[in-house]
C-alpha cells in the first residue's frame, strides 16, 4: 500500500501515461472489526467503549454530547495514550491497547479520523428500533392509530427486491414496556422507511410502493 503510495504509474493509451497514487481513505467495519484492526478494547462493556470519545460507559446512558462532557479523541491525545501504555506497562488505556496496524505502516493514516461508525449496530440494532418503538407507542397513545393498524400495514405494505425478504417484525402488545422493534438491522430499516405509513388513516401507501432498494 505504501508503494502504492509512493510512487504508481498507470498506462491510460500508448500516449499518455498518468502517474496515479492509490491510499486508504477509511476503513468500513462492524464495531468489533473496526475496534480491533484500530487497536482499541473489543469489550463494550467494558469501561471506555467508544473509539470517537473518551466517554466513560456509566455516562453515555446519562449525559448529552452537546453537554460537552465527553472529550474527543484525536491525534494528539491517541498519541498520549499509547505513550501511557508503553511508560506504565498497563494492558490499556482510555480503551488504548495498542497501535493502529494501518498507522503502523501507512504514515498519512489517522485512526481517529479513519473508522466511520457502524449504522447497522448503531443505528439499526442500537437508536432506531428504541425511538421507533417510543414514536408508536406515544401516537396510539394519541389515538392517532392503533396497533392493529400499524401491524395490519407491515403484513399488507408491497415491498419490493430485499425489503419483501425483510418484511419487519410485528409491533408486539408488550410495546410500552419492551422499549425496543424486534427483527435484524434489515428488518428495522425497512420498518424505519415506511414508519410515516403506519397511520392508515393518513397513508397512501396502497397505491405506491418501495420504489429503491436502498
């Protein structure tokens, strides 16, 4: 990758050669890859979980980002880190256990700048089905629908290409007090596109359909 880097020519016709140089701009992962190509714990429940913040994990649950509690992690203070395991002998530290593998070895790498977050398991399976299953449950609440009516338009809505693969869950009865939508990433992402038609009364989901897969 570095030679890649450095120095790369590409032929585009027998009259021009271009030099091109290939780099890693990031690295898509799971939490757990991304955590352990990085260099950080692959324990989130553990103490430090979060490979943006130093944020402690008793205090994720009860304090804002907006707050400012939490301070970001960035070069300079990854930096710090690795120092402290190294001069103290400690196993990790702040969530620190070692190096990045890619920082290692590619000099422009930054991996506090380099490992986007994981929307399946942070959104599909962590905010999404929690402020879902509160939106339902506050609107039938209201009388703007019943469970019988957001559940008769998941079995009934014409989904098309995967989403009819990943029809979702049914709005179980124990709603207000699980908290959370049942099924995969899949299944709570194609209940998230078509939550504004879970109001029959307001929808016209019947005469259109998934239009994208995405």
């Amino acid at each position: 990758m570095n030679l890649l880097h450095q120095n790369n020519k590409e032929s585009l016709s027998p009259s021009w050669e271009k030099e091109l140089k290939g780099f890693v701009h990031c690295v898509v992962a799971d939490n757990l890859g991304a955590h352990s190509i990085a260099g950080f714990l692959e324990n989130f429940s553990g103490k430090y979980t979060c490979r943006f913040c130093t944020a402690e994990n008793e205090n994720i649950q009860t304090k804002e980002v907006k707050s400012g509690a939490f301070c970001v992690r960035s070069e300079d203070i990854h930096n710090s880190h690795l120092k402290a395991i190294k001069e103290n002998s400690v196993s990790s530290h702040f969530g620190v256990k070692r190096k990045c593998v890619l920082s290692e070895n590619l000099s422009y790498f930054s991996v506090t700048q380099s490992f986007p977050p994981d929307i399946a398991h942070d959104l599909f399976e962590g905010i999404i089905p929690v402020e879902i299953a509160l939106c339902i449950s506050v609107l039938i609440s209201k009388k703007c629908f019943t469970l019988a009516d957001s559940n008769e338009t998941i079995t009934t809505f014409p989904f098309k290409w995967t989403d009819k693969t990943n029809r979702p869950h049914l709005v179980p009865p124990t709603n207000n007090t699980k908290t959370t939508i049942g099924g995969n990433a899949h299944e709570r992402w194609s209940l998230f596109k078509i939550s504004s038609s879970l109001d029959r009364s307001q929808s016209s989901f019947k005469r259109t359909s998934m239009a994208s897969p995405l």
